[in-house]
C-alpha cells in the first residue's frame, strides 16, 4: 500500500475518536450513560489525542494507544458481558470499540514498520 493510500485510510479512522471525543463532550452536558462528567472531559482530551495520533503517527502514539487498547478492551469488553447478562442486550458502542480498536493498533504496527523499512 503506498503511502496516500495509507494516508487516506488514517484520516477515515480519525473520524472514529472525533465522534467518541463529540459523545462524551454531549455527555458533559446531558446524561448518556452513567459515566460521571469529569470521566467524559478525560476522553474528550484522549479522543483529541487519537485523532492528531491518528494523522501524524508519531512513535510515541503506538505506547500511547496501546495503553489505551488495554484499558478500552478491559472496560468495553466488561460492558458487553455486563448488558448481556443483566439486560440480555448488546452494548454496540462497547462491540464497535473491541472490534475497532485492535484492527487500528495492528495498522499503526504495520505502518510503522512501512516507516521503518523505507
């Protein structure tokens, strides 16, 4: 893949943390879900952050997002099991987040090792 392709790919996956960081934005001023004001402020300030790493893939951003994987897989994948077994329903926000999260870290790999190679 050349690199305006990959390019173009990272800007489309930069839209999925600008959505998140407008959610938890309404969620500073309306009630969305249980998470209290100040957890919403801490992700609009990480959601910025993945969308600037997003587009200009710093090194520093793979330690960055990693961390951020491990916390969202823990606290997602705990929210899918927890609405299944209480509500018997499925959290897709939570599923998109598992689902999403992984693929986007093993694009940074790649790319970075694009980087690397070149």
């Amino acid at each position: 893949m050349n690199k305006r392709i990959a390019n173009n790919l990272f800007i489309g996956l930069a839209i999925l943390p600008f959505v998140a960081a407008l959610y938890h934005l309404i969620g500073v001023f309306y009630k969305v879900n249980n998470s209290p004001v100040w957890r919403h402020i801490l992700f609009i300030g990480i959601n910025i952050v993945c969308v600037y790493g997003l587009l200009k893939r710093p090194l520093w951003f793979i330690f960055f997002f990693l961390s951020l994987l491990i916390q969202q897989l823990y606290s997602h994948g705990g929210d899918i099991l927890w609405h299944w077994q209480h509500e018997h329903r499925i959290d897709w926000i939570s599923v998109g987040v598992v689902t999403f999260m992984p693929l986007i870290f093993v694009l940074l790999l790649w790319n970075r090792k694009m980087a690397d190679s070149n």
